[in-house]
C-alpha cells in the first residue's frame, strides 16, 4: 500500500500549485481539527478511496496542502481541513488604563474562562479561546460576567492560524469538541505504520508492501 510521506505543496499558498491542479481530477480528503493536528493517520478521499499518512513527526498540515499528484494521470489529493470558530477576547482597550485596572479585569476573565474549563492561548493582547460548547452559551457567559474594557467576537479558525505558533495551534484545534464534532465528509482516522528497513537510499514516496497501517 502507498503511504504518503511529503507535502509537496499547498493551492491556497502556492500560486503555481493552484495553476497546476486547475484542470486536475483533485480528490479532497476533509479532516477535522483533531485529526490535522496528527503526523500519522489514514485519510480517506471524496471518492472513498484511502490514504495513509506518515510525515516527519511535528509536521503541521495546513489547509490545501497536496500529498499526491501525477501529472501523467492528472490526478491529485489534497488535504482539506474543517476548524471550528474560535472566540477572540480583544483586550487592547485596556492598554491605557492604570495597572490597578488592568490587573483586575484581566483576574476577572481568567475567573470568566477558568471556571468554565475552557483552553486559552493569550497572544499580545488577545486572547483566544476554541469552541467548546454551543457559541450562544459561551456568548452568555461573557455576557453575564460583563467585563469591562473588553471586546469578543467568533472568528473562523483558519483566520486566526497565521498568528499562532505550532503548539498554539495544537492546544486551541488539538481536542476541542473533537468527539462531538461529526459533517457529512468522510474524515481522517489516526493510523499507525509500521515500516520494515529497506537499503539505505530508498524514498518513501512510493509504493511500500509491508506497511502495515492499523486503522482506529
């Protein structure tokens, strides 16, 4: 079976990608946001057929990258991923207020988000909490703690990516709502394969006959 171990390049980043697969026959694998955060797994295609999936560990995928394409056949199988909105709790308004002030509002809102359980990552004057439960509660509780100096608002979860790190990424998309989470699209699964040694020189981007890929 062939696993598919390099990203050889993205159609929303890459100009001559998005030009190359114009006229491609693309097979798109939708992933959730917990299944992009993985290294390893098997994805499966609109056209139901499946992909195994091993990059280099730490690897981030990125909406759009392309993992397979041949130009013979003009076909191609692209990655897409599927995030939750993430709410944004803009506290920048408070820059010019006096220590004492920012102190407390920014104890309020660590109590606010603390004691519902929620992750948060704080960036500069940011702070960005995944969706946890329905948007309506989550705008309640800030609604109810009414915290002043502060603005918040869902913003899509791709347009927030560009601002953070890795390990950002993975705390704000890597478990939030993921056994919740289910669409109509086929969706990624966490796959492990086990690679016999080969000679030294031998490329990985091809066909393997005893990968053995465990499906959970």
């Amino acid at each position: 079976m062939k696993v598919y171990n390099d990203i050889l390049g993205n159609i929303n980043l890459s100009p001559e990608w998005k030009e190359k697969l114009e006229n491609a026959e693309v097979d798109y694998i939708f992933l959730d946001q917990w299944t992009a955060q993985k290294s390893r797994f098997l994805g499966k295609g609109v056209s139901g057929e499946e992909y195994p999936i091993a990059l280099a560990r730490h690897s981030q995928i990125v909406d759009g990258d392309v993992i397979y394409y041949d130009p013979e056949t003009g076909k191609a199988a692209v990655l897409k991923i599927e995030l939750s909105p993430v709410l944004v709790i803009d506290m920048s308004g408070l820059a010019d207020n006096d220590p004492q002030t920012i102190i407390r509002v920014s104890v309020e809102l660590g109590h606010a988000v603390g004691n519902q359980h929620w992750p948060a990552v704080v960036k500069g004057t940011k702070v960005y909490v995944p969706l946890t439960v329905d948007k309506k509660v989550m705008l309640s509780v800030m609604e109810t703690h009414h915290i002043e100096g502060i603005t918040y608002e869902f913003q899509k979860g791709m347009e927030i990516i560009p601002y953070l790190a890795p390990h950002e990424i993975r705390r704000l998309f890597g478990g939030a709502g993921h056994e919740s989470h289910s669409h109509e699209h086929s969706h990624g699964h966490i796959v492990h394969c086990h690679e016999h040694e080969h000679g030294e020189g031998h490329h990985h981007d091809h066909d393997h006959g005893d990968c053995h890929c465990h499906n959970h």
